[in-house]
C-alpha cells in the first residue's frame, strides 16, 4: 500500500487468475486492495509504473500490449479506480516516457 514492489512467483510460470483465460506469458502484476471502493495510492501508482517498465524493458514488451485482467477476462479486476489509469492511457504513456528517459 505503501509502494513497495515484492516479488511474488518466477515468470518462467503462469500465474494464477481465478478466472477463464490462460495467463501463459503474461506478467501479472498484483496491487494490494479493493479499487473497485478505494483509490490507488500516488506510491502505488508510482510503484506500478516502476515495475512495468522494468518489464517492459526487460522482456521487450512494447507499451501497447500493457492490459489489465479485465481485458481478457469478464472480472471487475483491478477495479474502477485503478483501471482508469489503464483506460486512459495514463499508465501507457508513464511507461513510455519512463523507457525514453532510461529509468525505472
């Protein structure tokens, strides 16, 4: 909650979604909470920029392909709140200038 970055399985697995698509070569990236009643934090936001982008450097994902689980899946997940930053491009273009500017 506070912005701190754990990591949680080896990406050489398939995460786990309790719902019906196959995340196989996906990276799930998991915030802690209920957006769907509460905020995301600035630090959270901050937190969630650094990692995708490290990822996205990483394994050369390229900013488009930055989704959600909603997006492949009929779920609420991650929640009104925190899907807006996905849906109004904010989290891409982060990213994006993240990658330009060299950092994570």
């Amino acid at each position: 909650l506070d912005g701190v970055a754990y990591e949680g399985r080896d990406l050489r697995l398939a995460g786990d979604t309790n719902t019906e698509y196959d995340p196989t070569g996906h990276a799930l990236v998991v915030l802690l909470g209920n957006y769907d009643e509460i905020e995301p934090s600035a630090a959270q936001i901050d937190a969630v920029v650094r990692v995708v982008t490290d990822l996205a450097r990483r394994y050369g994902v390229p900013v488009e392909r930055i989704a959600s689980h909603r997006d492949y899946a009929q779920t609420t997940c991650p929640g009104r709140h925190l899907y807006r930053i996905i849906e109004d491009g904010r989290l891409r273009a982060s990213v994006a200038a993240s990658l330009a500017r060299g950092s994570q």
